[in-house]
C-alpha cells in the first residue's frame, strides 16, 4: 500500500491559461463550456461555469503558469504546508485570487507553479443566454516534460502525490524499462495531475469529467452546432479506464471530455503499462507526444 500524504484529499479546483488575447479567449470559452466571464484586473479574466472554472490571462499562446489544488480546510492546509516544508519544498506566495487567505505555491523542476489553499465564496453564474448548461467538472491537468524525472520525483516525493498508473518504454529485452508517462492523484479519482515526457515542456491538456457516454455524446453535439470539430477521439484510456474525447480552443490549448474515470482506494497502487499504445488508447490511434504539439 503506498502512504498517503497530507495532501489527501485534495481537487484540482481551477488553472491559469495564457493567451495573447485573453478576452477573446475567455469569450470562446463563455460560448463553448457555457461559462460566465468577468474582469480579475489587468488583463486576466475569471471563466466559471458549473463545477469549471480558469483565470485567463495574458501572455504567450498556451501558457500555463499555474495549476491551483484546494484543500478540506484551513487545519489540512497547515498541516501540509508543513509536510512540503519537511520535504524540501519552499512555498511562496500563493497567485490567484480565488482562494482564500492563507493559500501558497511552490515552483516544480518546470518552473511551473503548484497552488494550494481552501476555495474562497463564489458568485459565479452561467453567461447570458448560454444554451449550455450541461454538467462538466474540472478535474485534471496534465502536461509535457523534458525534466521527467525531477518532475515525477518532485510531484510524489516532495508534493506527496500518489502515483496511481505508469508507462513503460521497453528495456530492449521484451521488459517493462523506464517509466515516461505516470499518473498522480490527490483522491480517490485516478488522476487529477499526469506528466508525460517529451522533448520539451509545455502544457498538454485539461480535463473536464462529466457523468456518463450521454454526456460525451451532448457535449460532442453542442460542439458540432459550433463547427468545433474532435481531433481526437472517442475512444477509452487504458490508464484510467475513462471515456474520452478532445477538441482544441482558438489558441491550439487541448479540452478533454472525459467519463467514467476510475476510481483507487486510499494507498492502493496502480498498474504498469507497456508503452504499446493500449496505455492512452484501447479503442485506436494515440497521440505520442514527442511527434505532435
């Protein structure tokens, strides 16, 4: 059984993307997730919608500076500042403004931050005359790496995340070698932060879980009546076991529609995949990482 942290459990609540025009972005998003928008100050705006939110903000296509977690409470959140400080990590100010008080970050191998803090109230409602209002929650990011494994290593030893599944490349003997795709997770949900290697680091998607393959199905239609088309996908995860598809927003960032996630009881393991495809995608074609955007 793998130890569980104090980080357990914990969500992954909201995360900033950059764009060079992050009004027009956040306006894609109020159309195509049925998500409010409103000015943060400066030129970052709040998208929210039903179990979904993202600070939008300018800067670089596909920035993603930051991922926020929340936390139980204020006691958990101490408790764990404590546990990161205890394994190296040095917090810093936290950077968004939807947490409440007391939150913090630190910075990974990548330069990227992790945040974590306890959800502040929200007044968030659905944009005006959306005629979407279908149930999609936030609920993992993942993203590329060419320092894979400080990443991984950072994200379970200093963070405390647990490991649920891994891929493999092959040992040159028909074995299980390296790892160059794992999973973590904060809770029960398979994953709510995954880090594939590739040659360079970037960001690589986010996820939105809805309930069931009828939703899947709603929020494909919803985007053909917007001429936003799937570039890939349906098909099912081996490594998580969930239903998925994806589409790309204006500045080429990836959204995931996902179901059917598995789930792992506290501490329990996950599997070992071979790097043979079935890990990313048991029903066709997978995206390899190091040869597509």
């Amino acid at each position: 059984m793998l130890e569980v942290s104090p980080l357990w459990p914990a969500d992954l609540d909201h995360l900033r993307i950059d764009s060079p025009a992050p009004q027009a972005l956040a306006e894609f998003y109020a159309g195509a997730l049925g998500m409010s928008v409103s000015p943060l100050g400066g030129d970052a705006y709040l998208a929210e919608g039903r179990q979904r939110r993202l600070v939008i903000g300018g800067g670089e296509a596909r920035g993603h500076p930051w991922s926020a977690f929340a936390l139980e409470d204020d006691a958990q959140l101490e408790r764990y500042r404590r546990f990161v400080i205890a394994q190296g990590g040095a917090p810093l100010p936290s950077p968004t403004p939807l947490f409440a008080q007391g939150g913090f970050s630190v910075r990974d191998p990548d330069g990227r931050l992790a945040v974590f803090g306890v959800r502040g109230a929200s007044a968030a409602r659905l944009a005006s005359g959306t005629a979407v209002d279908f149930p999609a929650r936030l609920q993992h990011v993942v993203v590329a790496s060419r320092r894979f494994p400080e990443m991984m290593a950072y994200y379970r030893d200093v963070l405390g995340f647990l490991i649920s599944d891994t891929v493999h490349v092959d040992d040159g003997k028909g074995r299980l070698g390296e790892v160059n795709v794992c999973f973590l997770r904060g809770n029960f949900e398979h994953h709510s932060f995954a880090i594939f290697r590739a040659p360079s680091s970037a960001s690589d998607h986010f996820a939105l879980e809805v309930p069931g393959w009828d939703d899947v199905r709603r929020w494909a239609d919803h985007f053909a009546t917007l001429d936003i088309g799937i570039w890939w996908g349906p098909g099912r995860h081996g490594a998580g076991n969930n239903l998925f598809f994806m589409i790309k927003d204006p500045d080429g960032n990836n959204i995931e529609i996902s179901a059917e996630l598995e789930t792992l009881p506290k501490g329990k393991p996950g599997r070992r995949w071979p790097a043979d495809g079935k890990a990313l995608n048991l029903w066709g074609p997978v995206w390899v990482r190091d040869t597509a955007p």
